[in-house]
C-alpha cells in the first residue's frame, strides 16, 4: 500500500469506533472464538498491513493479484447482518454479529451490502465489494474483529493474523474460504437407538451442505444439496443418487414436500425461491419469492395450499400458492426457521439468539420461547408425531431432539452435524444429518 494511503489512514480506527460504537456492542459476554476465514474466495492472496497510529488490531487489505477495486467481500463466519450504513471515515460498512459477543465490520465497501439487517449468512457468502468510500486514498478493505465491543487480534482459519500492534509486519495471507463443504449423510431413527448409520448406494455416498426428507407410499425420499445441485435418493432404491437436473442452488437453503404425491424441491437461486416438481420434469421455476436469505427455508401444505417461509430482513415471511406467491412479513424475528401442522394449524420454529421460539397462526404468530437455548448452528427441523410436536436442533455440534409432550427439554441424540431434515413414516422418527 502506498506511503500516502498509510498516512491518511492513520487514527482512522479510533475514529471508526467512536463513530460506531453504539451500532456494533455485542450485548453478551464473548464465548469461544469462530473459525473465521480471510473474508475473501477460496484461494485468493490478500497483502494484511497496519500502520502507526492505525490501532494495533485492525488490518487494511489489498489485493496482490492487481487492483483492489470491485473485488468481491465473502463472510468471515457465518452470523447475522447487525448494522449497515456509511460513515465520513469509514464510508459504506456492514458489520456481522457472530454470536457469543463476536462481530466482524467490513469498511469503504464500493457500495451498501445488498444484505438486509437481520440477515443470516453463512461461511463464505458475498456480502459486499472492495472500494475507497469514505476517508480513503485508494481500493482496500478495512477489517475489523470485536470482542465484546473491543478489538481484538483478527484470526485466520486457525492461525493468528499477526497484525497485533502498530508495527506489526505486512503479510501475505491465501484464503482458505472455500465455502460450506458438502458431508456425508448419516440416517438415523428412533427405533434404533438413533444409531447413525451412512447414507449410501450403487452410486456411491450421498452428501450435501443440506438435507430434506419426505414420505412416498411408504417410502423414505432423501434429498441433498451438493455443489449447487440437487439429488434425490430413495430407500426403494438402495439410495442411488441421482442428479434431479435442477441447478444453480445457493447456500443451505432446502425444503420439499409431498402434495397428492408429487414430489415438490424448494432452493434459493440469487435471492429467489424456485420450485421444482415431479410432475415436471424437474424443471426450477423461479415463483416471484424474492429478497430471501439461502440459508434457510421451509415448506408445508394445508389441503393442498402450499406455503413457504423464508427469512427476509430477519423476519419469518410467509407466502402461499393460494396468494399468488405474496410474500408476507409473519413478524417473527428469526436466523432459521422450520414449519409443521397440527390438523389445520400451522406451526412455525424459529432460531432466535442461539434459542427456539414457537409462533402458530392460531395465535396471530404470537412468538413464544420454548426453553430451548444454547443452539450452536443456525438449522432447525421439526415434525409431528401422533400429536406431538418434536423440534431438532444442533448442540456441541450433536443433534438434540425436543419434545412437547416433555417440557421441550432438549435431550442429545448423539447423532453427529449441523444440518438436519426429518421425517415420519408408520410412527418412526428418521434423522438424516451431516
């Protein structure tokens, strides 16, 4: 970076946190630390610098492999988008709110983040673009790690940055930001012991980032998201995977359904929900659902109305095929969502702060808490049984299985991963985790 730009970058961090200091105060005290990445894609080699009068921790970044300008931002660590704006110094910002008190900001972005406040994104995820907005004499970003409020040393997959005093030496660090990797499918049921046995056929093991399960005549229906595209796998047919032909799926995001026996998938592509049928040849069709994050969504039917809930801005929308698509704000505040029905009643559970919460529309989507905290990865999944309505989160990176009919105390399966689908058939419980 030039001698120039280093010196009218000098203080400007003092500055950049008085500015923000109410916007970014995480309210909590800090928990461990995430596994954050350089904020930019896989394989990418960023030049890290501070200078005299900088801040002993924060770090200005350039691009070794020619200009800076345009480039695109990726999230460090999944979390939710805490505050946007622009500042005088810092110009367009976005900052993340990891959880447990950890938070990262991203400044002189070329523009505002398209991201809505309250949006969950995950590893890896665009968020924004490189510029010099704000008080700034040439492409770079400017990047910060808070805990609790105070800076603290920016860490890279695993490894310190080094950049942790004023003079701390320039360096080149490659990203290691590669995105959410696809895992191996454990299936797992309830009259087994929850033993997780993989998921696996002629075609050999079905992973994905993402898993959604229904029932056919009896059968267990497997589908998985896996480098954009979607599988589908059958216990009918020893779980050979094959491709569905639908593509350009984004982030973790997947829903499916069973309506009057055709097949329906849900993906978000560039914002979008897509539907996918059977009856169709697959065929993804983009249903006018916009603005949604792609990390979480789910589907349900009420006589044969389809409705979906996506998470826009934050909040839990709702839109029904009998509506057109019309997507409509529910009020309730959540990171992931996952929805069943009790007879005509539909039922709504939400990750809220590392808690779950229950809102039906019975109520007008009252929001309730259910006792559950301490969710460790933003995907719930949930299912009724006979009645009973049983709520599937991640602990300690173990699923852990709620039930209503017992307090909602929240017991391990001891099934291992961080994404999860569920169903029922002949009043077996079946996880299919990764």
């Amino acid at each position: 970076m030039r001698r120039g730009l280093s010196r009218a970058l000098a203080g400007l961090c003092a500055t950049l946190l008085a500015v923000l200091a109410v916007g970014v105060g995480p309210a909590r005290a800090a928990g461990p630390m995430p596994f954050f990445q350089l904020p930019f894609p896989c394989g990418e080699t960023w030049r890290l610098a501070t200078y005299s009068g900088h801040g002993a921790y924060n770090i200005d970044m350039t691009f070794t492999g020619g200009g800076s300008n345009g480039r695109t931002i990726v999230a460090s660590a999944g979390g939710a988008v805490a505050s946007k704006g622009t500042t005088p110094r810092g110009g367009n910002y976005v900052t993340l709110d990891h959880g447990n008190g950890w938070r990262t900001t991203y400044y002189h972005l070329i523009a505002q983040s398209p991201l809505g406040v309250g949006q969950y994104v995950i590893t890896g995820q665009p968020i924004a673009q490189v510029g010099s907005t704000g008080n700034s004499t040439g492409p770079h970003l400017h990047y910060e790690v808070t805990r609790d409020g105070s800076s603290t040393e920016a860490w890279f997959n695993g490894s310190p940055s080094g950049i942790n005093s004023e003079g701390a030496a320039a360096r080149n660090v490659t990203s290691a930001n590669c995105g959410v990797a696809a895992g191996q499918v454990y299936e797992a049921a309830s009259n087994n012991g929850w033993r997780p046995q993989a998921v696996s056929g002629p075609g050999g093991a079905v992973t994905g980032v993402a898993t959604a399960a229904i029932g056919v005549n009896g059968t267990k229906v497997l589908y998985s998201l896996n480098g954009g595209m979607i599988f589908e796998a059958a216990s009918d047919n020893s779980w050979r995977n094959l491709h569905t032909g639908v593509v350009g799926a984004q982030g973790t995001a997947l829903a499916a359904l069973n309506v009057n026996g055709v097949k329906l998938v849900y993906t978000v592509v560039d914002g979008y929900v897509h539907e996918a049928a059977s009856n169709n040849a697959w065929r993804n069709l983009n249903t006018g659902i916009g603005g949604v994050a792609n990390n979480s969504i789910a589907a349900i039917q009420v006589s044969g109305v389809k409705y979906i809930y996506s998470i826009v801005g934050g909040y839990v929308h709702e839109a029904s095929s009998a509506n057109g698509w019309r997507n409509l704000n529910t009020g309730v505040p959540g990171a992931a969502v996952a929805a069943i029905t009790v007879g005509t009643t539909k039922v709504l559970y939400v990750i809220n702060n590392n808690s779950v919460y229950e809102a039906t529309s019975a109520t007008g989507w009252a929001n309730n808490w259910t006792g559950i905290s301490g969710i460790t990865f933003n995907t719930i999944a949930a299912t009724n049984l006979n009645g009973v309505k049983l709520i599937y989160t991640t602990v300690g990176g173990y699923v852990h299985e709620a039930a209503s009919n017992n307090a909602w105390r929240n017991l391990n399966t001891n099934v291992g991963g961080s994404r999860i689908g569920v169903l029922t058939l002949s009043g077996v419980k079946y996880l299919y985790a990764s």
